[in-house]
C-alpha cells in the first residue's frame, strides 16, 4: 500500500514538472504575412484616331477660320493666311505631318460656324470661338484648349468722354446677331434696369461699318475683336475701348466630340506651346537645345526622353517641330497681336500663370 501511494506521488510530481516546463517553453514565431507589392504598373498605349488618319492619307489638314479678323485670321496681301487663329492650325499640321504649311483654310461664317465641322469638311475651327456649356455639351462638340481669355467690351468715340458701360443708358449699340455678345447684352442691361436699342448685324464687319457711319453710339463684341476692328478704322485713334467687361469668353479650337484621340492631339499641340514659353523655349533656340539641354522636363517636351509622341499617334518630335516651325506660345501671341502687332493687346490674363504679373495661362507636365 506505502509503495502504492508513493508510486502514485511520483507520478504526479513527474507531471507536475512537465507542466511548469510547458508554461515555459517559447511561442513559436508567427508565419510572415504574405508578401504585397508596393509598385504597380499602369500599361499605357495609344488610341487610335480616325481624323488623325484621315488627315495623313489626305497629306493637309483642314482649318476653318473666320472671315477676317486682323490679328486673328486674315489673308495677307499675298493670300497667305496669317493671325493667332492661323497659327494654332499650322501648330497642329506640324505636329501631326511634319510641316506647318500642309493646312488648307476654309472660311467660315458665324451663322454656320459648326456645321462644317458636325459634318466633317473640316478637322478642327479655329475661329475666335467661346467655350461654354450648350456648345460643349450640346453640339457634339469638344473644346480641346483654351488659347486666348477673353471679354466682352465696348468701343465708343474718344470724343464721349465714356468711363463705363454703365454710362450707356438708353444708347444704341451694334452687336452682331447669333453671337454670345447678343445675348450678353441684354443680361448686362437687364440686370441693372437699364435700356438700350441693338443695332444688329450679320457680321463683324457690317458691325463695325454700322459704328463707324455712326448708325450706333457704341460697338460690342469681345474685346480683341474691338482691338482688331479698331485697328481698320479710319482713324482708329478716335476711338477707345471701355475698361468695362460684361462677360467671360474662354476662347480655343474646337472638335467633334466622336474622335477624342484627336481632341488631345490637339490640346497638347497647345500646350506643348505653352510648356516651351515656359520652359525658355522658342523656334530660335530650340534646334540647340537638342544639343545642350539638360533639364528633364524640357527634355521629355522636345523628345530626347521617353516617347510622348507615341501615345498621341505621332513621331517623337511632334512638340519640336510645332515649336520650331510655328513658336512658342509667347512668340505666337507677340507677333499676331502683342507687342509687334497692330493691336497692341498686352497679356492680362493670357500672361503665364508664373509670370511677374501672372495670367491664367497654365498647361499641364508631359510627363
């Protein structure tokens, strides 16, 4: 029985001892989580664009563009189509085929200004033309840039002494019909219980000649039309525009809305030129700069790194060739109407957004 119990004692201290060693003994470490990539890679490809096809199989692109408007868009006394709105077009041609002169110019009036485009005579308008919701959601159509910050304004004879539009109570005015600038006018006036009698006309021109026979008091339109208009008036220092500015007119090319391979085609002909005022680029300096740059993001925008080009359906040198055959934003804007040029516009709003002065002229980084 006494070697029962103590057998029985061994046992338990035995177990016992086991126990306290399990308490013991060490956790063993907890399986590693699975690993989780901390990169992802975005595969990118360029979409294809019927209108960029078309318009290399055609070997031309087609441009509509206004009538005449000095500064904008006018034939020279060669017949050579000249102006800022010109030049956006010749930007996109040497973008696209290498050579800024491969642009026919279409005429297009204001009573039909889309129509061409809708129905694709042409590939791109380029004509003073404001951006705003019914045409960009209405038309079918795309705003691909905004290339100029515009207004509308006033033009009246030096000799009325005017300080304001809101002096004009009770005047005739001449306004072109089917425009933004009509319907403008009668917000303007009617939300400050003012009255005035309009002075139609079809055209800019018929405007401007109706002001000038003194058919109307004043002339509206967008400021730069008023700059340009002033410029083929007899004496066009008789006349100054009004300080005041009655609306907003973000003006650019326009496209159809079916091909947006084509829309950034030409946005980023547009801000290619941008990008190069920018970045201290213009058509003198940037044939050497292929040999001397050494900052990344002028770099990729002339096409010595990585190939932009590729994703928009073009060569590598795209933007080189629109800066160097057309200009830099800067350089379009002085000679057509800035500085050298007969309007004298100075840049306000269309000045860089990192400008001395800054302006709301921004482009997104190639990059």
């Amino acid at each position: 029985m006494i070697r029962r119990l103590a057998a029985v004692l061994s046992l338990a201290l035995s177990l016992g001892a086991c126990g306290e060693q399990a308490k013991k003994a060490p956790e063993p470490p907890p399986a590693p989580p699975p690993a989780v990539s901390t990169t992802t890679t975005v595969e990118y490809k360029a979409t294809a664009s019927p209108t960029l096809e078309a318009v290399k199989k055609r070997g031309y692109l087609r441009c509509g563009v206004h009538p005449g408007l000095p500064g904008f868009a006018y034939p020279d006394v060669k017949g050579v189509w000249q102006g800022f709105d010109v030049d956006v077009c010749r930007a996109v041609a040497a973008a696209v085929l290498g050579d800024a002169d491969k642009v026919r110019f279409t005429v297009i009036d204001n009573k039909n200004r889309f129509g061409p485009l809708k129905s694709g005579a042409i590939d791109i308008l380029s004509r003073n033309t404001s951006w705003t919701l019914a045409r960009d959601a209405g038309l079918g159509l795309d705003f691909a840039a905004i290339t100029y910050f515009d207004g509308q304004g006033f033009m009246a004879p030096r000799s009325l002494n005017l300080t304001s539009a809101d002096e004009l109570n009770g005047a005739r005015i001449c306004v072109q019909t089917g425009t933004a600038s009509e319907t403008n006018l009668a917000d303007y006036f009617a939300a400050r219980g003012l009255t005035y009698t309009p002075v139609p006309a079809a055209s800019e021109e018929e405007a401007r000649n109706a002001y000038q026979d003194e058919k109307c008091d004043v002339f509206s339109a967008d400021v730069s039309a008023l700059a340009a208009s002033r410029t083929v008036l007899n004496n066009p220092g008789a006349h100054v525009i009004l300080p005041t500015v009655i609306s907003k007119e973000p003006l650019g090319p326009v496209v159809r809305e079916d091909d947006p391979a084509w829309t950034d085609i030409v946005r980023w002909t547009v801000y290619a030129l941008i990008l190069a005022e920018e970045l201290g680029v213009n058509s003198k300096t940037v044939e050497s700069s292929l040999q001397t740059v050494s900052d990344p993001r002028t770099r990729r925008l002339l096409g010595l790194e990585d190939d932009y080009g590729a994703l928009l359906g073009l060569k590598k040198d795209w933007a080189f060739q629109a800066i160097k055959q057309v200009g830099s934003y800067d350089e379009i804007f002085r000679r057509n109407i800035g500085a050298d040029s007969g309007l004298k516009l100075e840049r306000g709003l269309n000045a860089l957004w990192s400008a001395p002065k800054p302006g709301l002229i921004y482009a997104p980084p190639i990059r």
